[in-house]
C-alpha cells in the first residue's frame, strides 16, 4: 500500500501498447497556460492551490467531516469502472446490456473500512460523489476556500459556462476509468496519491469507436486497451496518446470532447481527486476547416437526429451504410 512517498515509478503504470508523449507541466502563472486552454489542448498546472484547503482531505477526515451523509459508491468485479447511464437502459436494451458495475450508497466510514478489509478477488470500490451542502459544514468551509478567483478568472476569460459540478473521487490503488470523452470542460485537481490519464484529441474519434449515442455506454471507447481487438476496431493501432501523471496539488485541464483513459497508480495507495466540470462555452465565429471537437459535436447530432427520425437504432446503420458505401468511400 501507500508509502507516501512523494513521487511514483515506472512499475505503478499499467501496460498499453500505445505511443505516449507528455502533457505540458507548466506554473499556473505561466502567460502559456492559458493560451492551451485557448487551444482546447491539455496541460498539467503548478502551484495554483486550486484545492489547496483540501489538502487534508484524507479518508480520516473525511470519516470526521462528512459522517452524516451517504456518499455514491461504484463497485465492480475487477479493476476496470467503465461508465453507463442508467437511463438510456430501453426496455428493449435491457435484455443486450449488462451492466459491468453498481451504484451503491453508504456512509464514507463503510466505505473506509471495506478499502482498509478488501481482499484480493473482492469487488473493488470507486467513491464517486458530487460535492454539495449535505456533506458537512467543515467540507463546506474548506469548499470555500478553493481558489475560485484563479479559477472563475479562467471561466470568465476562456467564455465558459456556468460551473455545473464537482465531483469528489476516492478510488483504490489500480482503478480504471477507461477511455471516454466529456462534453463539458474540466478542471481535475488532484489531492492524494497519484492519478495517470492517458489523453485523445477529438480527432481520434475515428480510431477509438465510441458506443453509438444511444447506448447505455455513449462517450465511452469500445476498444478494450488491456486487449484490443484490432480485428473489430483496426484504426486503433493508429492512436497517438498524450500521457499526464498528476500528483497531489497538481490540476490538469482536461479540454472538452478529448478522450481521456484514468488510473489510480498500483500500489499507490487510495487516490483522492476533485473535478470542477464547466459548460462548454458556444462557438462565436466558426472558422474552416472545423476543428476536431466541433465535428465530433456535429456527428453526435446526425446521429441523434437519424435516430429520432427513425426510432428503430437497427435501421440508423444501414441508411449510414447507403449514404457513404460506394458514394463517399
Ligand atoms: C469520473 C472518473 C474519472 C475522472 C474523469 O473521467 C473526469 O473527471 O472527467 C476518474 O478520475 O477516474
Ligand atoms: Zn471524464
């Protein structure tokens, strides 16, 4: 378990064969900073305090602070929490789909004590909660004192939207959240322990076959990175990803529409994370040729559209099929 040692090792890291570069890791008073966030383009900051009163945020005071309210828990049967969205389970759905995790509620102090018991083959717990004012009036005052001058300065600057969550994180050593892209801008500040997220532009959507709009698992990839079927999904080979490993006091922007794959280190120790999710702002002037996020957003609308025109998701593949075989291929 956790050594609290004050960095990480090769030997945390899970193996994929995909090619790696590195996100930037810039001060956040560094002027490049925020031209990448202008650019859509992922980049680890310094030095912000963003969560600085969250420091303490370990599962002892948490237990302490937040006893009282009942907290979101996935659990799943192996390393891997891939979301869906319950709603999205149709009736005719239901007989298809498996549901690979569960949502359960307990009070964080459950919660800690099945982390500190778990026995290897047990299923794995990800607390996945949105902070609110349930959780507690010393989680409140240190809420407050995040640095939301730097980081409302930014929204502002950049014309996001409205601040619409943050959600707490608390997962064990090896969890995965596999590659899925948002449709909202993030800022993920990291507290304990350390976090690696391997990053996608927009532009791969082509290589990393996302479920189709209407399913349970829509944003999420397909591709299993641990064992990629190249048979079913051969443009994988052709992804080039960009590896960011955030330590505690480090914030990495996360740029709407880019995919992102997530672990908690091996044998790290649990990992404390808290995003801060913002409404995209809207496209002023649209400049061609249209940048890989604005085109992702346009197929997801086509594909939503051909699906309310036809109400049957069994039809909308084969009218795709005669739109482009033989005539744009
Ligand atoms: C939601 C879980 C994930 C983070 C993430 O995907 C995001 O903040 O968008 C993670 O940390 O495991
Ligand atoms: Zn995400």
């Amino acid at each position: 378990m956790c050594d609290g040692s004050s960095s990480w090792k090769e030997s945390q890291l899970r193996n994929y064969d995909i090619p790696l570069k590195s996100v930037p890791k810039l001060s956040f008073d560094d002027p490049r900073v925020e031209q990448l966030i202008s650019e859509n383009k992922p980049v680890i900051i310094t030095g912000s305090d963003l969560v600085y009163s969250a420091s303490k945020w370990n599962l002892e005071y948490l237990e302490k602070h937040m006893e009282s309210s009942t907290c979101t828990v996935i659990m799943s049967p192996n390393h891997i929490f891939k979301y869906f969205d319950e709603k999205a389970i149709t009736p005719a759905m239901k007989n298809k789909f498996v549901p690979p995790t569960r949502k359960v509620s307990m009070k964080i102090s459950d919660f800690s004590k099945r982390l500190n018991n778990w026995k290897s083959g047990e299923e794995r717990l990800y607390l996945q909660q949105t902070l609110n004012n349930t959780v507690g009036p010393a989680i409140v005052q240190d809420f407050i004192k995040f640095r939301w001058d730097w980081i409302t300065a930014i929204q502002k600057k950049m014309a996001w939207g409205p601040l619409t969550s943050n959600l707490l994180l608390i997962g064990m050593e090896g969890n995965v959240t596999p590659c899925h892209y948002d449709e909202q801008q993030n800022f993920f500040a990291q507290v304990k322990g350390w976090k690696r997220v391997i990053l996608f532009s927009p532009e791969h959507y082509g290589c990393l076959y996302p479920h189709t709009v209407f399913h349970p698992h829509d944003r999420q990839s397909q591709v299993d990175f641990e064992k990629p079927d190249l048979n079913k999904f051969p443009r994988f080979e052709e992804v080039q990803g960009e590896e960011a490993i955030v330590g505690p006091g480090e914030v990495l922007y996360i740029p709407v529409y880019w995919w992102h794959h997530v672990e908690s280190l091996l044998n790290g120790g649990y990992t404390v994370s808290i995003n801060f999710w913002y409404k995209a702002g809207p496209t002023v002037d649209i400049i061609y040729p249209l940048q890989g996020h604005q085109k992702l957003a346009i197929m997801r609308n086509v594909e939503k559209m051909l699906i309310e025109a036809l109400k049957d998701p069994e039809e909308v593949g084969s009218l795709f099929r005669a739109i482009v075989l033989g005539r744009y291929t």
